[in-house]
C-alpha cells in the first residue's frame, strides 16, 4: 500500500531507543509478524517497529515524535479483535499498551476502578469481585482481550442484554492525542453536562482518534445468584422468535445467546467436552441466564420462560445444576469462535439488529448464502440483536472466495441495514468491513466523522487506512 | 451584544413567510418576550422572530436559509431549561419545536418509541406505560419538558441513579444540520460499533451541532412494585454521609434524593400542602424509591435501609402508604425548584461529584456561603452525587449579588472539581456556566469541542455563545 507516512528508518529506531530505552523498542521479525495480526481471518500487516511504553509520558513523547516525522501509529493491545483494527497497514510503529497493565484503584466508596489500559478484562473482573463488585461486561475473549481494547472497539459480549456494553461503563479517559498532547475527556462522576461528550467519542473510535492511557470506570454490585438454562430448539427460526418474547413478557435476562446447532457442536469437539447430549433434528440452542439477588425470583422467572417456549418444537430445556455444569456451559459459548476458526478459513460478519428482526435476518443470511453457494454457522447475542455470521470457506473455490463471497456479505449487510441494523455491534468496523460503510451511513455522515478526526489528527498518522471507506480514507 | 450575524430585516420575515406560511412565523413582542426566557434566573434574551415548523423538511428549509444568510438560530423546546440554553442573545431566529409533537410509533415488538422532539416527556411517559413500557428518566420538569430538550441537555432526573440518564436510552437521531442537511446518527440498535458515536455526541450539546427533529429511544418493561421511604436527620452532614452506605450495602435504589429541610418547608408552602410533618431541628431529609417486580423483596430492603441509618441521629422514617401519599411525596419533591423561585431571585448550581464526596461538598458550599455572605438551599439526586445548590439573593445587595456572588461560585466549582466531580450533572452550561468552564477542562480540551462545533457548524449560527468561554467563544 502506497503511504504519506514516513518510511521508518534506522535514524527513527535510534531516536525511539533514545526514548524508551532499548528493552522497549522491538524489531526482531518473528515478533514484529505477531503485532501485525489480530483474530481477524488469516490477515498479517506487520509494524516496523513494536514499541512498549510503560507510562502516559512515554505513550506522550512516543506520538509527539510519531507527529512531527509523520510516522503511522497503531494502539495495539491484546490483539483479540475481530475487524482487523490492529493491522499495521502502512508499516508504522505498533504502539502496545501491554506494559501499562496496572489497575491503579479500586475505589469501594465510589465503586469506581482506575486502571491503566493493558489490563486484561477478567482480571479486572476477578479482581473487583474480591471486593464485592462487578464490571458486568465481557466479551467472549475476556481471558485475554485488555480494557483498553475493550474500549476502543466498544466491546459487548453476553451480558451487555441486560447490563450494556463498554460505552455504558466508562466515566471519564486519559487520552494521549496524536501530537502528543494530554487530555481528559470528562469527569469521574455517574452524571455529566458539562460540554460535548469526548468520552463517548472516543469508545469505539478504533486508535483512529487518540490512544487511551487511562481509564476511570463504574461499577456496580454483584449479585448473589444466577440461574444457567439452555434450550433446544428443533426449528431455528422459532429459537429466534422466542427471543423478543422474553423482553415483551418483562423478563431481562442478564444473558440470552442464541447458538446454531453446528456451533455448539464445533465447540464440544474443539474443547473436548461432551457434557451436552443433544438430539438428532436440533438445529439451534438458547442459552439463557437470569441473575439477582434472590434465588427464588430466579427460578420463577426461568419457568416462566418455560412456559413460553411451551408452544414451540423444544427438547428437553436443561437447567444446569451446579457450578461445574455452568462453567461447561459457558465455556462452551465462548470457545465457539475459536472452535468454527480451527476448523477452516472463515469470515465473521457482526451483524445488529432491532432484535424482533432477528428471525428474518437468519431467514434472510441462509438464503442469501445458498445464493453464492457458502455456508454459514451463526450464533450471538441474540437478546440484543446481535448476530455473528460465520462464513466457512470449506468446499469453496479461491475464487468463489475472494469473489462471491464479497457480494454476499455486501447483500447481507443490505438486508440488516433494511432491517433498521448496522453492520456492527461489538466488534467494529477496523480494516475489514470499512468498504462496507457507505451502506450504514449516507456520505455527508461518513464526512462529518472524517472531519472530526481530522480535528483530533490534523496528519492523519493514528491507524490510518481504518473504518473510513478507501474513497474518503487517508 | 455586538454579533457577526445579519439582523433580521423584513425581508428575511418575508421569505420565511414564504417558507413557512404565515401561520408558522411569530413576530409580535408579547410572544418573543416569552421565547427569550426559559427558567433560568431572571434573564431574557428576545428573538428577532420566532418559527414553529411542522417538519423536519421544514426545519431543513430554515436551516438553509439560515445558513445562506448567516442569521443566528436557537431552537427552542418547552423553555424550562436551567442554564439559559434558549436565550436568543443574538436576536435571531427562536426555531420552536413545538408543533413537531407526534409519537410516531411506540415499537412492543422491540420495545422502542420513535418519536418528534416537541413531545412531552411525562406524556411519551405516559403513553408507553400504556403499553406495559417504561421510559424511566425523568426530570423534575417532565410534566412540562420535551423530550428534545432533554436530549439537548441529556437531563437526568430522581430515577437516573437507577436507570441512567437520557443518554442511556436514545438509539438514534435525525438532525438537521446547520446548513439544511439532514442527518441520522446511529441505527435502531441496542449495540452499535460501526463508525463513531455521533448520537452521543449530539446528545448533550445543547442546539449548537444540530436540530434534532426525530428521536428513537429504548424502553425497558415497566416494575410492577414501588416503596417510597422519607428519612429526617438531625444533620445534615449525617444524611450526605448514608448515601454511599447504601450502595455499599449492595442495594440500588431507584431515586435516592436529598433535600434540606429548607427545601421541603417551602415546597409545602408554595404546594400549600402539609402532608409531612418535620421535627425541629431537622436540618435535611433523604427521599428513598426502591422499584421492582417482588413487593416482598423491596420491603426487604427497605428494611435493610433503616437498618442502616439506626445509627445515625434520625427522626421516625415515614413510608409511604398509599398510591396519595407517595404522589404527595413526589409533587412535593418536583416542586422544590419552583417554590425556592417564588421565594427569592436566586441562581441554581448543578454539580455533581463522586457520591462519596457529596458531605465534603456539602461542608464546603455552607463554608463558602458564609464566606461571602450568601444562603444556600441545597436539593439534588444525592444517590447520582448530583447537588442542586440554589443560592438566593434575600438580604444581600444588588452588590453584593454581582459581585460576590459569582466569586462564591466560582469557589463552589473549584471545590467541585478538586473533589473530582465536574460543573454541570444534568442542567448544561448554555449561558449562565459558560465562563466557569476552565474550572473543568483544559484549553486543549475546550478546543477540541471548539473544533468539533465547527465541523457541524463552519458558520457558528447555531446557538451562539453557549457552551465555549467568551474567550473562545464565536
């Protein structure tokens, strides 16, 4: 790819060591090859250089010097994301935050966690949860994935359905700009009017607007109980039906993950794990959580949703009894992604929607994959809408590959977006769905975005080449 | 004051009559008098002539013209701001939403309402619950607000301890831009990751980036139960302090509101109600809502809560009994603004703090009225650490009121934010806060909003000299 950024030299590298010292400036090829791929299909951009700060005053002097040679910056950190977003396209500097790994406080008072961005999300979780706290949200990648990361995709997960995503957890950001300079973007406070919203600016923008280095969240208190059911359903359209049944009857589960069969069958072998038995005919699985703080509330509300899935061609719902059963369960879910990826090449498209829509966005994705001859495993966050395409390259052509399968995601795209969706909702728009975008947004829309980030990078050297269209990008 | 604008000639009325008809465009003195005052203090900024259009295409018509002939534009929406964001003080164009009040769809399929701006907050309200859905935030104002201005502000209001604030619900928005163009910022999707948030940006950005001319908002099913507790303490300082306890105790109430005794005495007068009876001595009182769908389970915690405040020097807890009583409660609640309004002229602060901080604030805002001469009655979402500190002009002169006043609450915002909290929680800044919005940001973060504001608005004709410090203001 043709750059206006400056080609990085060995001057650069000798002005970086003078910088961070040598042990945080890195240019061996194997590890320059590994910060240049995220979980995104089979893609590898690699940086010409992996920088590891360990401050805000470093992250500070590393993009001042980045801004005034016009070197291309990419804010890496645990490289679990889905869109590409990581990809060092214009073979700059990789800037990880994985040396920035401290939580700084957790503030029982408040219930607020300061914590520096290279955290890996369940630490944070694991760690506030020994003070009777929780930060709800997590994305199926939560082992690995970091906070920072979490931010700049505005990540989900399970149970954004009843706690919400990233967006609606952070309070206030240390932003180092792409000059350099350092900014806060609001307060630490649950309630705030006080000038246009940075913060929610910045959650979702990718790197393409400032690179994170701290972070100022909320939390809430944890509940006591959960309850972990998971139901077959023979037909997978009446599984996606059921979905906005719940919501209508005034249940909010704090999950409600919808699986096609084949998913959770990948991920048992993938695991190893066969502790679900399920029938001949199944062709698609909720898996349905409650929590509270009463039990018994918990239970009542899981057979209510019994009785509603009554009218529907169900199996046996099970009802996992212990610890042990949920963490199977749940391990299951979230190794899905991993098990359809080791099993053939693929492409995961993020599909939203209104989540009553979500019948005939599966309706609509199958049929369009029989149109272009590829086939597709779906699961998601169906309590939300948000419905994970997986197109399997098994049994297809290169060919049919690199040119069918454009079109048919093109179409899919087409159909969520009549279906009042957007082409993503967690995973983010980063390299692989940018020429995507003029189908969610009109062109005046996508220039009032390229517009402001040129007012937050007037060069242009913060993860180029990403979100925006390749006809309006840098 | 002097302005780059054009002044509206009787050409400029006649092409908008054009526009319009005649029927839509307001000259008459009585009626701009009353659109160039909203609650805020005693100030009145006039406009040169006010529109009521019926559509959004209407709204782009003005815009267009607006923006062709660089005249100035407020829009205007049921006028019960509290920063002075309507005040017209370019003397241009007051563009009212007003006939812009249809719900048009309220969505059960998806639990969603689409809706214009110029509805009613308690009527969109109302009309939901009709169905079973509950749109939880509101401000005192709802019985009078609009749903617009809410956004305008992102108001808050007693439930956003709970259930968050209006920034929490909107999914998407049609805005008309300065120049006529017409916008949708997001999707009708309860996640989103695909570009940057332009729907939170708008949110809160008080009519200086765009009209909104047709919002889609997220509802949640409505609570079957409500428990509404009044606690009196001896001190005030006591009454601050249980906020946070609560919380830590893991309880999440659905309004946690601080009054002082002051506040409540002359919202029994001005209400001529005298439902609560108020011991000598008492210095505040906490107004407690736990909701939910288990009655047992809110008594429960109710329970809990008195438990929790036994040790401190409190009068009996009323609970409410009845449907009567709590509505008394509320009304009484809701009127406080008001009745402090009719007492005295007076200026009202918004801050909000970290919740823990709310005693340390409350100590330091007595402290600082006595400093400089003046009475405070402090009110607000204590569970939100929001405070509402309306200082109040009796017994001081017009001296001291514009002269030591202002230096009072500058000192006020400094405490604010040393405490890490910031200068508005739910009111704006519009006019009134503006020159204290150094106190919360930098000059490089104050730019960055400056130049944000310019990309949506390179003429500056939307909402002049709101928001930016008069240094960096247009």
């Amino acid at each position: 790819m043709e750059s206006v950024f400056s080609k990085i030299t060995l001057e650069h590298i000798a002005d970086l060591v003078d910088l961070l010292g040598k042990e945080n400036v890195w240019t061996d090829n194997e590890l320059l090859y590994e910060y240049g791929k995220d979980q995104t299909e089979d893609l590898v951009f690699p940086p010409a250089v992996v920088l590891k700060p360990r401050t805000t005053l470093e992250v500070s002097k590393i993009m001042s010097y980045a801004y005034k040679n016009s070197i291309a910056v990419v804010a890496v950190g645990a490289r679990t994301g889905l869109s590409g977003g990581v990809l060092n396209v214009c073979t700059g500097i990789a800037l990880s935050l994985e040396r920035m790994n401290k939580i700084i406080e957790i503030d029982e008072n408040n219930l607020q966690v300061r914590t520096q961005p290279g955290v890996v999300t369940q630490v944070l979780q694991d760690q506030v949860l020994e003070k009777g706290l929780f930060y709800p949200v997590d994305p199926a990648s939560r082992g690995s994935c970091f906070i920072g990361g979490n931010i700049a995709e505005n990540a989900g997960g399970a149970r954004a359905v009843k706690y919400g995503v990233t967006k609606d957890y952070v309070l206030n950001l240390e932003v180092v700009l792409a000059d350099g300079q350092i900014i806060w973007t609001g307060s630490d406070t649950l309630k705030n009017a006080t000038g246009y919203n940075l913060t929610q600016l910045i959650i979702g923008s990718e790197g393409t607007l400032g690179i994170v280095t701290q972070i100022v969240l909320r939390l809430i208190p944890k509940n006591n109980h959960d309850v972990l059911m998971l139901i077959p359903f023979y037909k997978m359209g009446e599984a996606a039906e059921v979905v906005s049944t719940i919501f209508k009857a005034g249940i909010i589960p704090s999950a409600l993950e919808f699986m096609e069969r084949e998913a959770i069958d990948w991920a048992m072998r993938f695991m190893q794990v066969d502790g679900v038995n399920i029938k001949d005919g199944i062709e698609a699985l909720l898996l349905i959580e409650l929590d509270g703080n009463y039990l018994e509330i918990l239970i009542e509300e899981a057979e209510k949703i019994a009785e509603l899935v009554e009218g529907f061609k169900i199996d046996d719902i099970l009802f996992a009894e212990s610890a042990d059963q949920k963490e199977v369960l749940w391990r299951l879910r979230r190794s899905v992604a991993e098990a359809v990826k080791s099993n053939s090449v693929f492409k995961e498209e993020d599909t939203v929607v209104p989540r009553y829509e979500l019948p005939k966005l599966l309706v609509g994705v199958k049929q369009i994959g029989s149109k272009y001859g590829f086939k597709t495993v779906c699961y998601g966050h169906a309590g939300d809408g948000n419905l994970h395409i997986n197109i399997i390259k098994e049994g297809l052509t290169d060919e049919q590959w690199e040119k069918d399968v454009p079109n048919g995601i093109r179409e899919i795209f087409e159909l969520t977006v009549s279906l009042k969706g957007t082409i993503s909702g967690e995973h983010g728009i980063g390299w692989v769905q940018k020429n995507y975008m003029n189908l969610a947004f009109q062109p005046i829309e996508l220039e009032l975005m390229k517009k402001i980030k040129n007012v937050f990078d007037t060069k242009g050297i913060l993860n180029p080449h990403k979100i925006f269209p390749d006809d309006i990008s840098n």
